[in-house]
C-alpha cells in the first residue's frame, strides 16, 4: 500500500532539475545482536562501524522521488542508474561521488538531462 502511495506522490513533481545523493545512517551497537532473518538487513561495515545508506533522488522543490536502502560500505554512484531509470528533468545536481570513471555510468543516463552540474 505505502509503496503506491508514494508513486501517486512522485508523480507530481517538478521537471526544472532533480538532485541526488545519499546519507550514511549509523547503527546502534546492538544493532548486532538479536534474531536474524532472511531478509537484508542493509548493515554493511565502513569506516565508522556497521552503517545503512538511503541513496536519494529528489525534485527541486527537494521532494522525495525515490530512495534507496543498502549497507553503508557501497559507493553512491553505484545506486545512481537505479535511481534515475525512467526519470527526467532539465537538470541533475550531484556531488563529486557522482563523477566517478570506476563504475563506468551508462552515458545514456545522463544524456537524458539537458545538462547536468557535478560541484
């Protein structure tokens, strides 16, 4: 149900530009513990411990488009064409994490905006 709700939501949106990017969410130490599953618990170890990344999409009026769960030690851009399939706008903001050549981007993914701005 939740799921429809939000793409009703998405729908209306604005097309001057889309921004993108991700958060690192830091799990609580007994985050560890407790009864496991078959489901993915998206709890990765970076840097700072066992850590979720919500990979984002965005319009410009900053309302959520799309979003992304995964374990915290995966790289951004490794989400981006996930994100933005099927999507377009004038533009898209993103971060240097974005402009990588070590996932090799499909070109036609951005090709889909009329320009795009990486600062």
């Amino acid at each position: 149900m939740w799921e429809r709700v939000f793409t009703a939501l998405a729908a209306d949106r604005d097309k001057a530009y889309m921004m993108i990017d991700s958060a690192i969410v830091r799990a609580h130490p007994h985050a560890t513990k407790g009864k496991g599953g078959a489901q993915n618990q998206a709890l990765g170890r970076s840097r700072g411990g066992l850590a979720t990344k919500i990979h984002t999409l965005a319009d410009s009026q900053g309302r959520l488009l799309r979003f992304i769960i995964t374990s915290g030690q995966l790289h951004d851009a490794t989400q981006a064409s996930a994100l933005l399939e099927g999507q377009t706008a004038g533009a898209l903001i993103a971060d240097k994490a974005y402009d990588c050549d070590c996932f090799e981007l499909p070109r036609d993914l951005w090709r889909r905006f009329l320009s795009d701005f990486i600062g």
